[in-house]
C-alpha cells in the first residue's frame, strides 16, 4: 500500500512540474526580451500624454525606454510603473555641469525627487557630440558665437573638438560624483551614446580604430566607463550604410534576413548582418586603446518607413523586417561573433514618428506608432489577439508565429502528459 501511495505522490508531482514547465514557457516569450528598449522621443506637437505611452509600453511587453531630457512631467508619470527610463543630459547643459556644484544641484533636482519610484537606471550625458556632420559636428554648438560659425572651418572644427575634450568627460565625473555624494551611484550608470563617426575604420570589424581627433577624449572615456563599469553605447543605423551605398551592400545583410555575410580575413569569424559587425568594429576599437571588457550596447538602432527621393530603401515593408528580424535576435539573448555569450543591449529608435524632427522626410519616420497610437507597422510585439484587431499596410507579426508555435508545444506536452498518467494508472492497477 505504501508503494502505492509513493507512485500517487510522484505521479502528481510529475503532473505539478509538467504543468509548472507549461506556464513557464508560456510566460518566457517576452521574458527573454528583456535587453530590449525603446527610444521614447517627444519632438511632435501631437503625441500622446505620458500615461498613455505608459499603457501602449505595457502591451508592448517593453519595460525599457529611453528619453532625451529630463522632463519632470515624464518622470513623475513612470512613476510605480516598473519601467525602466535612460534619461539624458541635453548637450547644451554640459559646460556648466562640468563643475561639481551644478552637477549636484542638476541631480538633486533633475533625479533625486523622483527616485526610486521612477526607476531611473542610466543618465546619459549629451547624446552624438562627435559626427562628421560639418553644421553639427557638436551637439552643443549652439554655445558658440554667431563669430565663430564664420570663421575658417578647420578652426572651427578644431575649436568643437577641444569643447569635447574640455566638457564631457568632466562633465561625467560631475555627475557620478553627485551620483555617489547622493547615493545613487549603486542603481544609475552614467554613460553617452555615441556616433558611428567617432570610427576611422569599421570595416572589416577586426580593424576597428578611432578616428585620430577623437583617440585622446576617447581614451578618457573609456577609462571614466572602466572604472564606474558603464557600458559604451553606440547610436548605429546599418540604413544609412544602405542608404550611401545600395549598389555595394546587400540589403538582406542589412535587414538580418538570409544572406552569405562576410567573413572577416583575420579573426576568420562570420558576420550574417552589418550591425553586428558595427557592434564588434566598436569592441576592437576600443581594444585597440587598451580596453578590452567594456559593455557595448546600441543606444539606438531603426529603419525609417518613409523618406525622400533620394532616401533609397525607406520603405514600410523594409522597416518592419529589419525591426522584426532584430527582434527574433533579441529574442534569442543573442551576442555579437566577438561576444556569442554576452547579450546585446538594444534601444529601438523609435516609439513614434515625431512631425517635428527637422532634416529629411526620414528623420520624422523611424516609429514603430504613429502619434495617434496605430502602427505604423507590427513586428510582433502585441499579443496575437492584438495583432488580430489590427488594421495597417504591410503588417509582419512575429508573435502570432511563436504565439501558435508555443500553443503546439503546449498541446504535444499535454498529450504525453495524458500517456505518462495514463501509463502510472494502469501500473497501479495491475499490481494493486
């Protein structure tokens, strides 16, 4: 009797495990986005308020965004909404946050109101200071004078260089600094997103270097990111790659589909799509200065939907398959051929299209949402009963997909489940 009642108890543990296995997988698809963000931009006269966004990111699954301000109207609505927000430090604001006594005061009244139920866990200090943009090479260019944007330009860019030089590194230490004096430097990393332009050489990606004019200030970079263990975020856009060159590189290595790839000559590792590759350009850049275990992350990555004339392969079918494919990787905790164990940090670019981003027709067409809250294209991040509902051009929906594969892997657990018990019961009975 007493078997008897053994082999009861382990068929019903086995019953409790199989069922607990069942509403884990179930529960594990957006799980396993969790190095998944999104940029959370505001340059639209007719965006939705804060607590709307709130909501659309909870039925996006996404508890990660990032703004590019600290705009205290948005801090104070993240409020107990367990999302996680990337504020920034506008570029503008960076030579008097050089000097420690600001930084603090910026931190007391920028940050601390708000922690910790705002979870606040990065501050990034300016946003792409170094492009090789001549009419913004500096984010905070507009501190110069009217004089000095007449003056010779190699002047000009050797005078926004030494700006780079003279405010952003110290400008971080500040705020760490206050981070630390505050007690906050346990739960926000300090860090800047920066532009593929601060590389002389990204391809192959075992030659990455920084461009010459940049080493010096990169070098004090890496070492302020070393010693707070912040990662290096890069802005990387594989469009505008395309965009330059579509007659020399393939569009399916941009957009992650089926494609031969490249085989880098000296590292011999394959690179199926080019943001890894940029990614990995990074790492060897920064290996080349000294640093070898820095986090690289992609503070910004995106396809636009729509675009000028001359804005080859913005379209809405090529956007919602680079976004979609990036996505399946992310899915996958996927890391780069250099870091295949270290998953990759990604913040999309963007929640939604902002009608007033200045520059060409693309600049106002990276979001995923148009400011009305339809999609502008589904890469599968609504439930499938939500992407059901849905009605828009060119929708790809990836979570109907691995909705249904995980319904059949359900259903085959449950049908062996029934043989295994039913297998137990007739055991049971033979003997007893």
């Amino acid at each position: 009797m007493s078997k008897m009642f053994s082999r009861i108890a382990m068929t019903n543990y086995v019953v409790v495990l199989l069922l607990s296995l069942t509403s884990l997988e179930h529960g594990l698809l957006f799980q396993r986005v969790s190095s998944l963000g999104i940029n959370y931009g505001q340059v639209g006269d007719n965006l939705p308020p804060p607590d709307k966004v709130i909501q659309l990111l909870g039925s996006l699954h996404i508890n990660k965004t990032r703004i590019y301000d600290t705009n205290p109207k948005v801090l104070s609505s993240f409020a107990n909404s367990n999302i996680e927000l990337f504020v920034t430090v506008e570029n503008q604001m960076l030579p008097s946050l050089v000097d420690p006594q600001q930084a603090l005061q910026w931190v007391t009244s920028r940050i601390k109101p708000f922690f910790p139920a705002t979870k606040i866990g990065g501050i990034a200090v300016g946003n792409e200071l170094y492009t090789d943009d001549d009419s913004s090479l500096i984010g905070f260019v507009t501190c110069i004078t009217t004089f000095l944007k007449h003056i010779n330009f190699s002047y000009f860019h050797l005078y926004t260089l030494l700006l780079l030089y003279r405010y952003l590194v110290p400008a971080m230490t500040s705020i760490h600094a206050a981070l630390v004096q505050t007690g906050l430097d346990k739960y926000i990393q300090v860090s800047t997103p920066n532009s593929l332009s601060v590389l002389q050489e990204s391809y192959p990606p075992s030659a990455g270097c920084f461009r010459p004019q940049v080493t010096g200030v990169m070098t004090q970079l890496l070492s302020f990111l070393h010693s707070t263990k912040s990662p290096f975020w890069i802005n990387a856009y594989p469009y505008f790659a395309y965009k330059d060159s579509p007659t020399k590189i393939p569009l399916d290595y941009v957009l992650f589909n089926p494609n031969p790839g490249m085989v880098d000559p000296y590292t011999k590792y394959h690179y199926d799509n080019m943001l890894y590759a940029q990614v990995d350009a990074v790492i060897f850049a920064m290996a080349r200065l000294g640093f070898k275990d820095i986090e690289v992350g992609v503070s910004e990555t995106g396809w636009p939907s729509k675009g000028d004339g001359d804005e080859v392969g913005a379209t809405v079918a090529n956007a919602a398959v680079y976004n979609k494919n990036l996505l399946k990787r992310q899915l996958q905790s996927e890391g780069t051929p250099l870091r295949k164990n270290m998953g990759l940090d990604v913040y999309l670019f963007a929640l939604f299209n902002e009608d007033l981003k200045p520059g060409p027709t693309s600049e106002r067409n990276y979001g995923l949402y148009q400011p009305d809250e339809t999609m502008a294209y589904n890469v599968g991040l609504l439930s499938s009963s939500q992407s059901s509902t849905s009605s828009t051009n060119s929708i790809v929906s990836l979570t109907s997909s691995a909705s249904t594969d995980i319904t059949r892997g359900m259903q085959r657990l449950i049908y062996f489940m029934c043989i295994y018990l039913l297998a137990i019961h007739m055991l049971i009975r033979r003997r007893y």
